[in-house]
C-alpha cells in the first residue's frame, strides 16, 4: 500500500463523503429525474430505445409510457448478439467492456450482465463511502488492517472476445483495486497477489497465513458472504497445524504455497522464524472448543464484516460461535446488475439491517408485491406484467412505509426498467430517499452460498433423478428439500417419501446415483460451487418412514392452512417442521461425486487468466 500523502486529511474526506450522502438523499427525486434523463440522452441513438418508439425524448412520462417492464429473457437474444462480436450499439451507446456474470441462471447458465467500463468508478464511489459511515461508529479503525478474504473466480471468453466474469473478480482484477492510492480504510493483510491467486486452495492458505502474521494489527475481519467467511474458519481449523510450521520456522511450505508471486508477496509478511507467535496460534486452536476463536485469535477485532442478510441468516448462530458476539455488520446492498444502497446504522443487528438506496447510481422503480396466502407467506410475483400492473410502478420518493416492492432499475450499462428479482420492505427513510429491509430473492427456494436454485429446476431435477428408480417399481410419493448449513461448507437435503411395489431391495449405489443426477441437472452456479469454490457439499437424500407427509399436512393445518388449498412445501426451513422430518428419517445418502462442470457458457470456448 502507498504511503500516506503529507497533506491527507481523513477526517475532511469523510466530511465529503457524508455531505454526498446527506445532498443525494435530500434531493433524491431531482437527483432521480437527472440520472434517467442523462441515461437517456446519452443513448439516444441506441437500438433498444428506438425500437420502443422512444424517439429521443428523455422525460419520466414518456419512457414509462412506452418502455416495457423487462427480464432478463427479454434481452438474451441482444445480449447474445453483443457477446457474439455485434458492436453496433444495441442497449447503450458506449461500448460493452464485459459481462458481470449473476448468480442468477437463464436457462441454467449464468446470466451476462452488460457493462460499460465507467460502472466500475461507479460502483468504487459506493466503497467509497462505506468506512466514513462506519467511522461514525467504531472510532480508529484507521489506525489497523482488515482481514478480509477475498477471492477471485474463473473468467471466460464470449466469441466476440469480451471477458465475462463475477463482479468482484472484474473489481479485483481493475486498477481501482490493484493500483489504489493511500486510503487507511483499504490497508488490508492480505497482499494483491494472494487476493488474484487462481488457485483457491493457495489464496485461502496464504491469506490466512497473513492475517494470523499481522494478528495484533486486525481491527476488523470479513468476507463479502458469511458462508464464506465460515469456510474460512472451517480451512484454519483444519490446516493450523501447517500455518504454525511455517510462522515457526519463517519458511513457506512450497507444496502448499507453490505460485511464485504469491510465495515472494508472502516472504515480505513472514520475513523471520515467530515461534512465540506460532505456539499463542496453537494454544488457541489445539483447545477443545473454538468458541470465540476469532476474537482469540485476532483480539483486537471490532467487528465481522459480512453479508448476513436473505439467505445468509442462517449462519447467523454460526458467526455469533466463532466471533463470541462480535457485531455483525452489512455495509452495502449491491448486484451484478448494479450497486445500490448502504447501511447508514451498521451495528444495528442482522435482523433489523436496513439499506438507503443511494439516488445517483441508477434509476429505480418498485413494483408493489402482494401476499398471496397469509398463512404460507408467499408472494405473487408474475412473470410478465400487464398494463394496468406496469402502471403500478411507483418512483423512489413514492414508496410507502411496511410495503413490500420488487427492485426495477434502468442502468447506464444498457438494462431499461429491469426486474432485479429482489424484495424489498420500506423501513422508513433518509431525508427523502427509502430505506430498504432485503426480505428475500424472488422464487429462490435453496441456497448456500451464491447459489440460487428455484422450485422450476428442483422439480425438473427431481424427474431426471426418479428415472433410477423405475427399475425397482419404486417412486417418490412426496418430496421436500432444505438448505442445511450445519454442516461447513453446507449441502442441499431433499426428503423423499416412496412407494415400494416391487420385491427386490434398492440398493445403496441407486439412491447414490440419485443424488448424482440431481445434482447434474442443476444449474451452473450450483455446480461451480460444489467443483470449483468448494463452497457446497455433497447432495443428501434422506428417506422419510410412509405417512410422514400426511403429518406434514395435519401440522399445517393445525397451524392454520386451509386443508383445500394446502400442499406440500418444497423447501421447509422452519425448526418444528424440520424436527418432524427429521424424527422420521430410516435412510440417508449422499452424491458420491462431484457433478460435471466447465467454466464458462457451454456453448463458448473458454479461456483463464
């Protein structure tokens, strides 16, 4: 990291910062009406725009009037066209410098999020006013590091030569982060090169080795996911022993560590044998339990930094073990499609998070949701609008508070009234900008890690997996799943009931070769996270005794369902239930390998740096 300027003055830029925040918010209507128009002038020519009938006008009326309310389904066909080398411009004027890829899935691959190479700067000014936010309430931290674990994930190449990547790779990779000037907030243990490692084995072993290396100097931790972060604690707890030998001595283990680059950015931290060091790491670790390990470990740590909203709740008790009670903040609410909001109140607990949308990063729209059972809590959300309810939409100033609305945004990178897929709840508001509780993903029943499954690709697993039981005169009366994160890294459970018509045994290689097939027939994010991160487990089937469903049902019921419109849940996460699922298990298998999986579009030939 450079040295400090002699004329910094940190206190003055976190002035700077606050003041944004408080002028964006207090004119958030006029600051909204300035960001679409600028969209739409400076786009004026593009395809997209003129095949609506848009014509050049750039008022709110008009673009509502006539631009559509979209998926991603309704632009693959132009964003196929640009990956496959089209540079006429079809969504926006400048040209598209790669694809974000989502972890949301089109067809079971990665959705490619158009960009242009100005976002990146936009999306660094949202960092950029995370730690004077936070200053506000945790004093000092300039005066530490943060360990934070970062990694980088394969690319791939379309056939028009654009790079297609996750959106914290193409940050990692981007000057911004590679070439940042002095900042005390971006001091961070873990040198660039084990951040751009390739090898996730070694950028996790190396980091590690870093942050234990520099243990005193930690004033705050963290990864952008829990789950991450979890497996990180799960990696020490396994390789200590050899993170020990190598502080103990002030050598790299060069059949761990093998990168060159990595092993000379390392030297530079482990410069000399620390064998007072080496055995406080192992008094620590070799204790019967590792509660409170972080804080043993790293014991001037302020807090955990870490997404622990949506899906990521379920770690909460996980992180709560490991830290003995740290505050666990989330900064910022962002996605491949575009960065949104921060959290103006981040030692506020995980269950109250709440995100302040910031006006200038793009146009917004809410479409209003609705409850359609009070009892099960699910949403109607259809697929396409009609006109009265693309009418529906309302402006960023126009959200009411306790109202649930699905995020829809217009970006400079060429996405016009897209549906993000994410529910939102008002929570109150920032002089005149919204604040936002994340309530969840739309239609995502499972979910580990970066992963999105939804109950469409579950059932159309579930088919292609039954197939291995027809020769047994065997089928599955009934079926459940659920995320289990007590296990690290966690794993998919399904619940099976069956009905056994012949006389001859299943045997365990079938119920195994199911897993397997369920597991082939998900989507690409999935099985990038079981191959390559390592960030899911092995799939398990669990069988249920006969009946169990029918319980299921009594259950609900008691509770209120009504017994005509009742059916089974797909995915179940409430404990009771889970509890009575689990009474009930006689059998449990898991996929007995990984499933196939190639970085990249199948369709593409791929490539990585």
């Amino acid at each position: 990291m450079p040295e400090a300027p002699k004329e910094y003055d940190l206190a003055g830029e976190n002035r700077r910062v606050l003041d944004f925040i408080e002028y964006v918010t207090a004119n958030a209507d006029a600051v909204q009406r300035d960001i679409l128009g600028e969209i739409l002038s400076r786009n004026v020519g593009v395809e997209y725009l003129r095949r609506h009938g848009l014509e050049g006008r750039t008022d709110r009326d008009t673009f509502k009037k006539l631009l559509p309310v979209i998926t991603y389904e309704d632009i693959q066909q132009d964003v196929l066209r640009i990956a496959n080398g089209d540079t006429s411009p079809i969504l926006t004027s400048k040209p598209i410098s790669e694809f974000l890829t989502s972890s949301g899935t089109s067809g079971g691959e990665r959705k490619l999020m158009p960009t242009i190479e100005e976002e990146l700067g936009r999306r660094c000014l949202l960092y950029s006013l995370l730690m004077p936010i936070m200053s506000q309430f945790v004093p000092d931290l300039e005066k530490g590091k943060g360990m934070y674990l970062m990694f980088i994930k394969s690319e791939s190449w379309t056939p028009g030569g654009i790079v297609a990547r996750p959106v914290l790779t193409s940050y990692y990779k981007s000057p911004y982060f590679k070439d940042r000037p002095y900042d005390p907030y971006t001091n961070y243990t873990s040198p660039n090169e084990t951040v751009l490692c390739p090898d996730s084995y070694q950028s996790m072993y190396s980091q590690l080795l870093c942050g234990l290396c520099q243990n005193k100097e930690v004033v705050r931790v963290g990864a952008v996911f829990a789950s991450a972060f979890i497996r990180a604690i799960r990696f020490l707890e396994k390789h200590w022993v050899l993170l020990c030998n190598d502080i103990r001595t002030g050598s790299l283990n060069p059949n761990i560590i093998s990168d060159q680059t990595v092993r000379d950015a390392v030297k530079k931290i482990l410069d000399k044998p620390n064998p007072y060091l080496a055995d406080f790491i192992e008094s620590e670790c070799s204790k019967s339990s590792w509660q409170g390990i972080i804080t043993r470990l790293w014991p001037n740590t302020k807090y955990v930094d870490v997404i622990v909203t949506g899906t990521m709740s379920q770690y909460i008790p996980t992180l709560d073990y490991y830290s003995n009670g740290l505050p666990l903040v989330c900064t910022m609410y962002a996605s491949s499609e575009c960065y949104f909001g921060v959290n103006l109140n981040p030692l506020c607990k995980p269950s109250e998070v709440s995100y302040t949308l910031i006006p200038s990063m793009c146009y917004y729209e809410f479409l209003p949701v609705n409850r359609s059972d009070e009892v099960t809590g699910s949403l109607h959300m259809p697929k396409s609008l009609n006109e009265k309810e693309q009418q529906e939409l309302v402006e960023l100033v126009d959200v009411k508070l306790g109202q649930e609305y699905e995020l829809v945004v217009t970006t400079f990178s060429g996405l016009y009234r897209y549906r993000v897929g994410d529910v939102l709840r008002v929570s109150g508001f920032k002089n005149k900008a919204p604040q936002f509780n994340f309530v969840c993903r739309k239609n995502v029943v499972l979910s580990i890690d970066s992963d999105k499954t939804d109950e469409t690709e579950l059932q159309n697993a579930m088919k292609n997996a039954v197939t291995h039981l027809l020769p047994f005169d065997a089928a599955v009366v009934e079926y459940t799943s659920y995320a289990d994160t007590t296990t690290i890294p966690g794993h998919y459970v399904l619940y099976w009931e069956l009905t056994l018509n012949g006389g001859t045994p299943i045997p365990p290689c079938v119920y195994e070769d199911c897993c397997l097939a369920v597991e082939e027939s998900l989507n690409s994010v999935y099985r990038q996270g079981r191959v390559s991160d390592k960030s899911i487990g092995p799939l398990e089937i669990r069988i249920v005794e006969q009946g169990t469903f029918d319980k299921l049902m009594d259950y609900a019921i008691s509770l209120g369902a009504s017994i005509n419109q009742y059916k089974a849940p797909r995915c179940v996460k409430f404990p009771p239930v889970l509890e009575l699922l689990n009474s009930r298990v006689v059998e449990r298998f898991f996929s007995p390998k990984c499933p196939k999986w190639v970085p990249g579009h199948k369709q593409w030939s791929n490539g990585q740096n």
